[in-house]
C-alpha cells in the first residue's frame, strides 16, 4: 500500500512539472515556427534546450527525493562530456525506465537528448507537443515486410532522418539510438538466437544512417550500458521504490572512419564492415554487462 501511494505521489508531481514546463516550451515553439528567421531560430532552441533540463532536473529531484533509486555511473578511461558538443549516443534497452535514468545522467553534462520516435507518439498528450517543439524526429518505423511491400515508406523514414540530421548540425545535439530496436525479453532473446548473453542482436542501418548524414559534426560515439542488478524494471517499480539501485557505464569511443561516408543501403561491402563494427561493440557491451551485474557498479 505504501510504495503504490508512493508511486501516485511520484507519477502527480511529474504530471504537475510536465504542464508547468510544457506551456512556456510551446509558446517559445511557436514564436519559432512563426518567425523562421536563423537567429531567432537559434536563440528559441537554446530557451527550449533550457526549459526541457530545467523539466529533467526537477523530475529527477523528485525521483532521487521519494523512491531511493540510486544511479551509480561510471565514466570509463577519457570519458569527457562537454554541454556544446555533437555526440551519437547508443545504448542497451530493457525499459522505459532506460530514458529516465539516460535522462537523469546525462542532464547539463552533454546536449539535450533527441531520440526517434514512432509517428504514433506524436499524439500523446501534451507530451507528444513537446517533443515535435524540440525537434524530435517522428518515425514511420516500418518493418522489412511493410518496405518490401511499399519501398517508399522505407525512403520516406530516410527523408525524415535527413532532414532531423539537417537541424542537428545548427546545434549542439546528442543523438539517441536504442539499437536491439526493441525492449530486452528473454522471448526476445531466444526468438532472435541472440548470440549475446544479456542483449538482443544490434540494427545497424538507423546507425549508419545518422553517421552517413551527420559526418565529421559528430565528436565522438558516447557507448552506453545499463544494468538493472534486482531485474528488469517497469516504470511504476521505479515511482512504487522498488528499484535499489541503477549501473551505468559510459565508454566515449571514436567513430571510425571506416564506416563513415560510405552507402550502408547500396553497397554490400560497406554494409558487412559496419554490421562488423557493430557486432564488436555489442560484443563488449555484452561483457560489460556481465561485469556490472556481478560488481556493485559504483565509479
């Protein structure tokens, strides 16, 4: 009884934060879409930038105030995080809790996370708002059966993905993929083979896609990975308290220059070496994850 009164206070006070920052957020929005001039363009998404850390900072709060979770975060080797920069972050999917804890950690550390959604959530309530006024690409996300039926949806979510690409070059930006594409079951995991102990198997294509289009404005690979050592959580585990504790490990990587530049959709040779790359980060995060569950994760 206690930890589900403890998870309707947390879920009314993020509602409350979340309509307290979404009306100032979208009337900056607004004023940017009527006045589509560089400079005012420029300064409303540094405002929208403002308002989304000041709304993950308090929910955070909030998280950290009532529920007892603890994030233990790592920063491997020259882990260097800089406000201002342009990364591609990529990590291991469990639950929607993932976007809390990301969120949570790399808050006023690096740019404001922009992930890619489905097309659907654009109509979720005000929330759904929010993420189109700070330039969240929305996604058809087709699968191969649907393209192979209609390849014009295939290059319509390529389009979409160039022109999100387009507006991230004018900004500091972290791009967010969460490559398995779905979250880790262990029906998952064993429909797929997965060859991997604690991961699903790695998309690479909406990877290579970003690298192709964002090119040398990309710094560095920020490789994430998430471990929840009490199980897979669901996010009313994390407002009910139930949760102990989070491990996260960050590894700052540079993108090769093997797999940037090339046609990952025409060209089978660039496809095998970047499916390779891929594969061998998927290798060490497998084993990371393995060492953060054994471990107690603290930095």
């Amino acid at each position: 009884m206690i930890q589900m009164l403890r998870a309707g206070l947390v879920l009314s006070l993020i509602v409350l934060n979340t309509l307290l920052h979404a009306l100032p957020l979208l009337l900056v929005a607004v004023f940017k879409a009527l006045l589509p001039i560089d400079r005012v363009r420029r300064g409303c998404n540094r405002i929208l930038a403002v308002l989304a850390e000041s709304w993950i900072g308090a929910n955070s709060a909030m998280i950290d105030r009532f529920t007892g979770t603890r994030v233990h975060l790592q920063l491997q080797g020259d882990a260097a995080l800089h406000a201002d920069g342009h990364y591609l972050v990529l990590a291991n999917h469990q639950s929607w809790v993932d976007i809390v804890v990301l969120q949570k950690v790399f808050n006023r550390r690096i740019p404001l996370l922009r992930f890619f959604l489905k097309r659907q959530l654009f109509w979720v309530p005000v929330l759904g708002l929010a993420w189109w006024a700070l330039d969240f690409p929305f996604m058809g996300r087709y699968t191969r059966r649907e393209i192979a039926k209609n390849p014009e949806l295939g290059r319509r979510d390529m389009e979409a993905t160039r022109r999100a690409c387009d507006k991230f070059l004018a900004m500091p930006v972290a791009v967010m993929n969460f490559v398995e594409g779905t979250r880790f079951t262990p029906e998952k995991h064993a429909a797929q083979s997965s060859p991997y102990e604690h991961l699903l198997k790695p998309k690479s294509g909406g990877v290579a896609f970003v690298i192709d289009a964002m090119g040398d404005a990309l710094h560095a690979l920020l490789d994430v990975t998430i471990a929840y050592p009490a199980g897979r959580p669901t996010m009313v585990d994390l407002m009910a308290g139930r949760i102990p504790e989070v491990r996260v490990l960050v590894r700052q990587r540079p993108i090769p220059t093997g797999v940037m530049g090339g046609r990952y959709q025409d060209d089978r040779a660039v496809r095998a070496r970047f499916q390779q790359w891929m594969n061998g980060l998927w290798q060490d995060k497998d084993a990371d994850m393995q060492r953060l569950l054994e471990t107690d994760g603290r930095s």
